[in-house]
C-alpha cells in the first residue's frame, strides 16, 4: 500500500501551511487549493488521480449516512457500513442475503416488491456516486488540455505523462459507465467537468450504446497510453483496460474484437495464471488460495494474475476500511454445538463477519469434491477446534462436552437459505459456509468490522473466461472449451468438451471462478438471465422478483433536479 493513495483531492483540499497567517479575506488564499492551482503541472494531475482512485475504491466502503434533520446525506462518503458494490454483486443465482442489518441493500433484497423503489437511499447514493467519480475524472480530462502546464517528470516525455495522464481519467470514467448502464440502462452523458456557471437542468437520458460508444472511445485511447504494470500498486494495468474492452464488445455482439483484446490480455508475458505457490509458504493452502493472502495480492508481491488491485492500509492516517470481509464472512462464534458456543473470532478464521452476502446453495453445489476452488483454504466448510496456543493471542476455543481440541466443527448447507423456514432452516445461519478470499484480521482489535488488507479487484482468470464466452459466441464451442480448461486445469477440476460449452456451464465457470468476486448482477443483466437464473436459484427474495427489475429505478432525487425537462423513468416503476 502505497500511503500517497489516501490523498483526497477533490476541488477544495484545506492544508495547514505558514500562509495560515495571511488574511482569511484573500480572494485566492494560498492554503485552499482549488483546480486551478492543483492542476498546473505533473505533480498536480498524479494527486488528481490519486483522488480518483480514492473514490473508485468506494464501492468496497460504505455509503454515507442519511442526516435525520436534512434528509440529505452527510459530508463524509464513508460514514455507513453498507456496502456499496453489493448492488452489484448480490440477489443473484449465486449470492443472497443470509443476515438482515437494517437500513442497507440486503434488506431491499428480501423485500424487492415493496423497497425497490426510486426512493431508496442506497439507489441515490451509488447513483450520485458514479458520477461524481465521471465529474472527478472529467476535470482531470479537461483540465489536461490547458497550454500551460508543465508535464515535465520521471522517465517519460511529457507528451507521454499527459497522454498516461488522460488515459487513466478515461479509463475510469469508462468503468463508471459500465456500472451505471448496467444497472440503470439508458443514463445521462457527461463528458464535461461540472462547474457552477454550467449547471444543467435539462439532462436526457442518452441511449445505452451512444453511452458504450464513448466507453469504447475511452477505453481505446487508455489502451494506447496506459502501461502493462506501472510499478504503482492500485492503479490500472492496460490488461484491465484489456478486460474491459474484451466485455465491452461481447455486449455489443463484436465478438471477434472481444477474443482480439482478451487474447492481447492472455498473451502479456506479464500477465500470467497462478498455477504455483507463493509467498509464505508455511501457511498451507493452494495456489489458487495464495493470491488473496495479505502480502501476496499485489503484482509486485509475486500476484502475475492481478490487472487491478485495490490498496487499503491499517492504522495509519488517511487509511480506510473495506467492507467486503464484514458481508462475506459469517458469524461462526456464535454457532452452537451441542448448546456450547465455541468458536472465538481469530485472525486464522478471518476475523469478524457479518454475512450480508452469502453464497447459495446451488452456487456451492457447483463444486466438484476435488476442485481446489472448494478446498477448505479457499472455502470455509469447517473449523478446528485450538487451545489458547493455537489461538493465540485470543483465548482458547470453548470445548462442547464430548469434544477435544483438533476436533472439527463442519459448516452445514443441507437446506438452502430462505426466507422462511417451512419447518427447516430459514436465513440468519451461522453455520453457513463462506468465501475467505476476504479474511482479515488483526489480534489487537480483532472485532474490528473492516478489512484493511489490498485486494484483487480484477485478475486475468476472468478475462479467460470472457474470452471463453466470447469464443462460444462466435460458434467455436470447440476453443471455448480448451480456454476453460486452461481455468479448471489450476484448479484440478475434471476435464470438459466442446459439447458441454453452453451459457449455463459458462456462467457456472465464473460462479466457480470468481465466487463473490465478480459484479454477478452486471454479468447476468448483460447475458440476459439474470431474472430466470436468480428465480430459478435464489429462495430468500429471489422468488418474488419481477422481470422489469433487471434495471433499477432512476432515482427520484434526480428526477426532481431535472426541472426544465422532464427525465423518464425506467419502465415497471411508477
């Protein structure tokens, strides 16, 4: 983790400098730094961006809090414990709800006729957040185009920092559109910074793939200018772009671009499959398991198959938090065995979890017995019972009557998660399993709800299996089989042939693959099956879901602000 990734530059940025001194009248005092003082050179642009990613890695942080008095969200982005990439991950096939907290996304997923509405403060705030992250990333783009700035540092031309420069605001506003189109649909396009003297009131909504043609135009500048790796842990690779494009066009059915870029992705000698591990070494596990080890998960530390890395840090000024082991993991100390509670939260267990997203029953089933992507490293399935040397420095387990330490406690999944009970378990299961590609946890404050450990946010088995679709699509079954193998070959998973290559296998690939990991919803939204697949699989609220909710409500505090012309909403919502 790289410290200056915390620096927060927005338009105002206070700084405590000697110049403190000089009168608060001054029209332009030397200690606020608004864009035009900022974006006057390299150094400059570089705080931008790092502002940028600052607010691109919001979506594994919480959402801001609702002011009882205003009814406006507060000032601080980060205040709430939800979770703002579940929108985009959860209430699928593959992902449900297992604890209800209250007032977050998990509960308009159990209740989707009756919360799913354009009121709902998570729509809103996700919304608003996507694009002040294109405002944040079109002042950038804009303001690289001033005459004066001096481009001068490192080792490249100026010509190529600029270019670097603008490539990484394109390229993330091109990210933003992607969540936003796949979520809502049709959506306004801003490709202008927001300023006071060019406030609008008037936005259309502008038709989705005019909205993709300015993705595909961002994205195929960025591939030009952004680097293979750039040395900086967090920042965009050009595989990421790479990726992106390669879905992109699977979207808008060219799918011979799509095996084009995923194979100039696959094909990187940079970029490479973990098929060996590494690292620490005297913690067991897999190949497939090391890469999401504290330690491991950058490119730098060893990860060939990260494209894009998220960088959190602990205890440190300017850290923050992510959300995703808090919703991942479950509540294993509170599961009873023989009326004992006996599991401690530890760091070896992951820490504290709240399961908020859980997988479901027919995403587990999916397994087979010998696919390291279900092994016990990778998928928690059971718990050994430590003395106080094991669990050290947290206290020993509590032993059940019966039980000894080195015993082991299983998880249990016989009965899916739903919303009711009929006589067998509902949801609320502590005893569920659970991905620990999130586990985190510190001894000195180990009921600490965050995770501060970096993460892989994209990585090149994914765009395998994009390159698998896209191969399918294209009517060569016989290639899409033999690049899926390449991904179950790692994970000992038994061999497949051309005729078992449908869209169901390839989607129950990249459950097995990318397992709360993936954007599910925007994978099935863009496939078409999200409706079918989660009804067909999700019993705790994916039951009572309607077609026309594959795109969610624009949000009525938009629609309120468009006063000089009237914004449609999506159709089913009033």
């Amino acid at each position: 983790m790289k410290s200056t990734n915390h620096i927060l530059t927005i338009i105002l940025v206070l700084l405590v400098t000697a110049s403190c001194s000089e009168s608060i009248l001054d029209e332009k005092p030397p200690h606020i730094i608004t864009a035009e003082s900022l974006y006057k050179n390299l150094e400059g642009f570089e705080a931008g961006l790092n502002g940028l990613y600052a607010k691109v890695r919001m979506e594994r942080e919480g959402r801001p809090k609702i002011d009882e008095a205003t009814g406006l969200f507060s000032s601080d982005d980060r205040s709430n414990n939800a979770l703002r990439a579940e929108m985009f991950m959860n209430g699928t096939d593959v992902t449900c709800v297992n604890h209800q907290a209250g007032g977050e996304w998990s509960d308009v997923l159990e209740n989707m006729l009756n919360l799913n509405n354009s009121f709902n403060v998570d729509i809103q705030a996700n919304f608003e957040w996507l694009y002040s992250t294109i405002n944040a990333a079109n002042t950038i783009i804009g303001r690289a185009t001033n005459a004066d700035i001096d481009w001068t540092g490192g080792n490249n031309t100026p010509d190529e920092n600029k270019n670097r420069v603008v490539a990484e605001a394109k390229a993330i506003r091109a990210w933003a559109y992607r969540h936003l189109t796949l979520t809502w649909g049709d959506v306004p396009l801003s490709l202008e910074e927001s300023l006071g003297s060019n406030i609008k009131t008037d936005w259309v909504r502008t038709p989705v793939h005019e909205v993709r043609e300015q993705m595909k135009k961002d994205l195929l500048f960025a591939e030009n200018y952004i680097e293979v790796d750039c040395g900086i842990d967090g920042r965009l690779t050009k595989g990421a772009v790479q990726h992106y494009l390669t879905e992109l066009y699977i979207i808008t059915e060219k799918y011979d671009s799509a095996i084009y870029f995923a194979n100039k992705c696959i094909n990187t000698p940079e970029y490479k499959l973990i098929t060996e591990r590494y690292g620490d070494l005297e913690q067991e596990g897999v190949p497939f398991s090391d890469m999401f080890k504290a330690g491991n998960t950058n490119r730098d530390e060893g990860n060939t198959e990260a494209l894009w890395t998220f960088q959190w840090e602990y205890n440190v000024i300017g850290g923050i938090g992510s959300n995703m082991r808090r919703y991942i993991s479950s509540r294993y100390e509170l599961m009873s065995i023989r009326n004992t509670k006996a599991l401690q939260i530890t760091s070896e267990r992951g820490g504290r979890g709240r399961t908020r997203m859980a997988s479901t029953k027919y995403a587990i089933d999916l397994y087979e017995a010998q696919d390291q992507r279900f092994s016990n490293y990778i998928f928690r399935r059971f718990f050994i019972l430590k003395d106080a040397n094991e669990n050290a420095p947290i206290a020993a387990d509590v032993l059940p009557p019966g039980y000894n330490y080195g015993d082991t406690v299983f998880c249990s999944w016989r009965y899916p998660l739903t919303e009711t009970a009929e006589g067998k378990p509902g949801n609320d299961r502590v005893d569920w399993p659970f991905s620990r590609k999130f586990e985190s946890g510190y001894d000195d404050n180990i009921q600490d709800a965050y995770q501060y450990n970096d993460q892989v946010y994209l990585r090149l088995a994914d765009t395998y299996l994009l390159l698998a679709e896209a191969q399918y699509l294209s009517d060569d079954p016989t290639a899409a089989a033999a690049t899926i193998n390449i991904i179950r070959q790692r994970a000992n998973a038994s061999r497949i042939e051309a005729n078992d290559v449908d869209m169901d296998f390839i989607l129950e690939e990249r459950a097995r693959e990318l397992m709360l990991e993936e954007h599910r919803r925007h994978t099935l939204v863009r496939t078409g099956t999200w409706y079918s697949r989660t009804q067909e699989h999700n019993f705790n609220g994916g039951q009572y879901i309607q077609e026309h909710f594959n795109l969610l409500p624009i949000p009525q505090t938009v629609i309120d602000a468009n006063i000089t012309r009237e914004m449609l909403q999506n159709p089913g919502y009033n």
